[in-house]
C-alpha cells in the first residue's frame, strides 16, 4: 500500500466516521427508543469496553501473554477499586509489572 493509498483509505473512514456521527444526531430526535433498549445498549457499551480489555490484557499478538502482565492488571483494578488518582493507578500497574519481569516473571 503506498502513501496515497493509505492516506486516501485514512479520508474515506475519517468522512464515513463522520457521516455516522452526524446521521446518529439528526435521527435522534426523529426516533424513539425503549428505556430497555437504552439500558440494553449501556450495557454493551460496557461488555465491549471489557472484552477490549481482557484481550489486550491476556493477549500479545496471537500468543498468550505472561503472567506479569495481567497480575499487573489486577494490582491495577485494586488500585481503582480504593478509588486511586488515575496517574497513580497506571504508575502501581506498570510499577508492579516491570517488577515481575525484572525478577524473571514473563
């Protein structure tokens, strides 16, 4: 793929972003949707957002991450889960993973 190509390829998803966006805004106020559907499309949000998450945590690439990373993680979501800054919270993540592979944890 040259330069062009890609920055042509970057254009047509920037517009089609865009366009999505817009369209979402003009068609909010013409369509109704159910408190269900609204606490159902909350909770996707969510779901997502984890699933993201949890494979970039226990993944590298196709292969399985070591264990430093997701024991790194966990200290982190024990971080937030007493309610640390979160410069804090990602300083304790990194802090505690760099500690294990340090000590020969992968």
């Amino acid at each position: 793929m040259t330069g062009w190509q890609f920055a042509g390829a970057l254009a047509v998803l920037a517009a089609g972003t865009y366009a999505l966006r817009v369209v979402g805004l003009m068609l909010r106020t013409r369509t109704t949707v159910s408190p269900a559907v609204e606490a159902l499309m909350e909770r996707s949000t969510m779901v997502l957002l984890i699933a993201v998450g949890l494979t970039t945590t226990l993944f590298e690439g196709s292969d399985l991450a070591g264990p430093a990373r997701p024991i790194g993680v966990a200290v982190g979501v024990l971080a937030a889960w007493f309610k640390a800054p979160l410069v804090a919270i990602i300083v304790v993540a990194a802090a505690s993973t760099a500690v294990l592979r340090l000590s020969g944890v992968p």
